[in-house]
C-alpha cells in the first residue's frame, strides 16, 4: 500500500489551541453580559380606575367585608289559610233509647222432635278400613314365598329384596339394544294390586316402548301367588310400585 502524505494546510490539530482560546473568550462575555444584566424594580398600582371591579390590596392595608342587605321584593300576596268554625254547639246525648235485638227468624216453620222417636246408632271408633292400601303404609304386608315367619319390618324387606331378585332373573335386559334405544339408563314404572286373595290385578305399565311394555306383562305375569297384606287383621288390597331401570350399551 502507498503512504498517504498529510496536506499541510488541511491538518486542524495545529489550530486547536486557537479553537480553545475562542471558545473560553466566549464563554467569559456570556457570563459577564448575564452578571450586568438588570431588572427593573415592579410595583403594585391601583387598578381601581382601570377596572371597577378589580381591587389591589396594598401591604399595608387589611381588607373589611360588609354583608349587604337584600331586598325581596313579595311578587304575589300570600293567601291566608282560611279554618272552618262550626258556630253549631253540639249537644249531648240522651241515653234514654232502648236498645232492639235483632234476631233473623227462619222462613220454614220450626219441627218439633219427639224424644221417644230417636234410634241410637252405634258408630265405630275407629276409622274404616281403607280398600287399597299402599306397600308403605300396610301394617302386614303381603308375603313372598321364602319370606314366611319374619317380623313385619323384615317381611317388607324380604319382600323388596326378593322381588328384584325376580326381575333379574326373568327380564331380558337386551331387549334395549334389539331396539335400537339410545345409550344410557332406561326406565320402566309399574304398578298393581295384590287383592285379598294374594293374586296380581290391576296392572299399570308405562315403557318408552312397546315391546318393553309386553316384555314387563309377561314379567308380572310370572310372579307366584303371595300371601295377602292385612290391615287391622283383615285381608285387603295392596299397591306396589316396581320400576324397572336398565342400562343400553354400545
């Protein structure tokens, strides 16, 4: 590479100390110009004839307010309030008046009855027998085969335990998907009678479809023949209330 040669005229660094010197004169004249530099001395002036409403309070005095009085001028007369004066003088009472009983007197003619024409009849104490009578509220209960010689409270438990035990066995719970019911928990609620005699009557099915209504017939008609529920040691009828849920899978 060639070695490039300084032109002498072109190299600063020789003025630098110029450009000092310059630069500290200018600095010195500012200072000294804002060190001369003089304001002049402001006064308060009254400004009372330029501006009525504007008022300069000098140092030495000290401001007085006066509250000055209004006067309300009445745009209407107000209308006194007139009483009424009842110039009558009330009298007192004379409590002399007899007082009447009113007493309404039936229009049919009053009957007389005869002692010796009176029957006496004999009405029971207690309430009559109800003919149906729901499985909760049955003192015996009605008795499934193999339930025989429990307690009352155990029979009802017996009972239930046992019919569900019978639905699972002879319910066909595949019948669901046969049908094509969507997936999930069907229902089926059925009621009936056990009569006096321990027969299954007056059967009650409410299925979501028909073949399931036919499938629980068929189940209710397979149950055995129980022995009747009694109310106050007589037989009578009982309502027993069986829903049937099952599952649908796919």
């Amino acid at each position: 590479m060639k070695n490039l040669k300084k032109v002498p005229t072109k190299q600063l660094e020789k003025f630098s100390t110029i450009f000092t010197q310059l630069g500290l004169v200018l600095v010195l004249f500012v200072v000294y110009i804002s060190l001369e530099h003089k304001t002049s001395k402001k006064t308060v002036q009254h400004l009372a004839q330029v501006n009525s409403n504007v008022y300069v309070l000098l140092p030495h005095e000290i401001p007085v307010f006066k509250r000055e009085k209004k006067t309300i001028t009445p745009s209407s007369p107000v209308d006194k309030v007139t009483r009424l004066i009842l110039d009558e003088k009330i009298e007192k009472g004379d409590n002399t008046i007899e007082e009447k009983v009113l007493i309404d007197e039936p229009d049919a003619p009053m009957v007389l009855v005869d002692p010796n024409s009176i029957i006496e009849v004999d009405i029971p104490e207690e309430d009559p027998i109800e003919n149906d009578v729901a499985f909760i509220n049955i003192e015996d209960a009605p008795v499934f085969k193999g339930c025989e010689g429990l307690s009352k409270k155990e029979n009802k438990r017996c009972f239930d335990r046992k019919m569900k035990e019978f639905v699972q066995r002879n319910f066909d719970a595949n019948l669901g998907s046969e049908l094509g019911l969507q997936a999930g928990v069907h229902k089926i609620q059925t009621q009936f009678l056990i009569d006096a005699n321990g027969n299954v009557v007056d059967v009650k099915i409410r299925a979501p479809h028909v073949r399931l209504k036919k499938e629980t017939e068929l189940l209710i008609n397979k149950l055995p023949k129980f022995t009747p529920g009694k109310q106050r040691n007589t037989p009578v009828r009982v309502r027993y209330t069986m829903p049937i849920a099952f599952k649908v899978e796919y």
